[in-house]
C-alpha cells in the first residue's frame, strides 16, 4: 500500500473515534485490541507515548508517537473527553464492521502480500 493510499483512505474516515484508531493502528504499530483497551492514563503528554499494557505476549510496553497522530489523538480527547477508557463503548464492534475499517485491512493484506 503506497503512503499516498494510506492517506487516502485516513483522510476518507469521517468518524472522530474510528479516524483516530486507524491512526494509531497505523502510525505506532499497534493492534485494533490494544488500540481499544487504551486508558486515557496511558498517555504521556509530556513524552507523547502511549504505554500499551497486555500487549503481545502478555507485556507492556511502551511507543512513541509522531505529532500528526498526537494531534489527532489530542484532537479527539477534546471533542469526546473520555474518562477512564480512550475509546469507550463497543467500539471493537464499531470498528471491525466499519467498511473503511475492512476496507484498510485488505489494503494492508494485499500489500504485504507483495
């Protein structure tokens, strides 16, 4: 998948929450699970990372984020103001049955088929 498909397709998500999940996805390497059981106490504003907890292997660790997905990510947190959860609700659900979602993957697949 080329940079210029991968931003068309972020700049295609019109949903605040599913926008910033996909960056996140993208962006830091991160799975759609570890994405969606983010704390907002997992953030580090001051080193902009995110601690991922649980991850892979059942480890925490922790990743850095470049600016334009920490303004997204800030962006978000302004306008949704979430409490305890980053992205509460059934938002796997959300995201996995969302077509732009589904749409991503297979782009993704068919890349690193290549």
């Amino acid at each position: 998948m080329s940079e210029k498909e991968v931003a068309q397709l972020l700049k295609s998500v019109t949903n605040p929450k599913h926008k910033t999940i996909l960056f996140l996805t993208y962006s830091s390497g991160l799975r759609v699970g570890e994405v969606v059981r983010l704390c907002c106490t997992d953030l580090d504003i001051e080193r902009q990372t995110l601690i991922v907890r649980q991850g892979k292997g059942q480890k925490d660790r922790r990743t850095l984020l470049s600016s334009l997905p920490w303004d997204i990510v800030q962006k978000y947190i302004d306008e949704y103001r979430p409490n305890r959860w980053l992205f509460p609700g059934n938002l796997l659900i959300d995201i996995l049955l969302s077509g732009a979602y589904r749409r991503f993957l297979k782009k993704l697949d068919n890349a690193q088929e290549l």
